[in-house]
C-alpha cells in the first residue's frame, strides 16, 4: 500500500467537520474534529476520534460527557476558532455564548445542530488518535444545514501537530 493511495481515499471522503466539546469541573475544553461517525442505530452509539496532542483529548480522559456540534458550511471562522489554537494556552470560550448541557458540557449558542454523548469506553490501538465511543443522550437538529466539508479547511494549521505529546504526560511526572 502507498500513503499516497490510503491520503487520496480519505481524501475524496470529504468528511463533515465537527466541534467537540468536554468539560471537567471549570475546565472546559473543544477542537475541531473531522474522524467521526455514527457506530451503532440501536442503541444509538457515535465515535469519534480524538489526538492524543490535544488539550481536549487529556480533558476527555477526565470527563464522561462530549457534546458534538455538526458545522454549517457557513461556519469557517468557528472551525479555525477551535482547529488552529489550543487550550493549553487560551481559553476558547471566553467570548462564545454557550449553554451547558449533560455532565458540564459546554453547548456552543451558534451552533443548533448538536449531540450530547456519554463516553462509553475507550480505544487506544497506538495510533495518533484515540476513539471515543459514546451513547447519544440529547440531540437538536435545529434546521436543515448543509455540513462544512474538510476540503473547506485544509488550509487550516491545527493547533497541535499530531506527534505532539504532553509534557510532563502527567502531573506527578512534573519536577
Ligand atoms: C481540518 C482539521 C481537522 C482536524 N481533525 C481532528 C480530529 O479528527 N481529531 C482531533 O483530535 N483533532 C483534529 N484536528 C486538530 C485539532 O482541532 C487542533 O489541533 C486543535 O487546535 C486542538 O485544540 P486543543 O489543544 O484545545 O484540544 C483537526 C484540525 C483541523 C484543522
């Protein structure tokens, strides 16, 4: 198999882009997230899939609860909100109007398409990304909406590189 083949497939898949938000305690946290998908219709199961670089990935690791905001191709600017900076060094809700839903949540107000999910269990196959799988537990679908497709936001940097790892990787490794 060549990379170039496996690059070209998922490529031409052109997944919806999503926000996926978690929160523990007053920490909250969110990025943009394009691996996902529905796993299970009954009952009714959604995966997704999260870096292991990522700020909202180790509060996920804390947290029971991820809320899923499916994106309107109108919704670049909230796309790179979340896809290019990182909760290690900003606070990416201070000036989102939200709502909070199931477990502490964070529900973003411009987004009307959402799910609410419980983590279910937990796959780390040694990948880049870990996957997440969750039982659906509230959803709106606000209006019919056209998604904000990844071909939309490859010029996108994300925050975090996917080799990126924690460092120290936990709080009792800090000197
Ligand atoms: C187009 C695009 C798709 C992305 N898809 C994912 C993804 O599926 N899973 C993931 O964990 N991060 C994904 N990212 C990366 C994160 O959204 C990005 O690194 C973010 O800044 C991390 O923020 P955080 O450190 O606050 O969690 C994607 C980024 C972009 C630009």
């Amino acid at each position: 198999m060549t990379s170039d083949a496996f690059s070209g497939l998922v490529a031409a898949l052109d997944p919806p882009l999503i926000v996926v938000t978690t929160a523990v305690g007053d920490e909250r946290a969110g990025c943009l997230v394009g691996f996902h998908a529905q796993s299970s219709i009954t009952p009714e199961r959604y995966c997704v899939w999260l870096s292991k670089a990522n700020h909202t990935y180790r509060v996920a690791l804390r947290s029971d609860y991820l809320a899923l905001h499916f994106l309107a191709e109108d919704d670049l600017p909230l796309a790179a909100h979340f896809g290019t900076q990182s909760g290690d060094t900003i606070d990416k809700f201070a000036d989102l109007a939200t709502t909070t839903g199931a477990g502490g949540v964070p529900l973003l107000a411009d987004c009307p398409n959402w799910l609410v999910a419980r983590r279910s269990a937990l796959l780390d196959e040694g990948g880049d990304h870990v996957c997440l799988p969750a039982e659906a537990i509230a959803a709106q679908h606000g209006k019919p909406f056209t998604p904000l497709r990844l071909s939309r936001a490859t010029h996108l940097q994300p925050g975090h590189g996917n080799e990126e790892r924690h460092d120290p990787p936990t709080e009792r490794a800090a000197p």
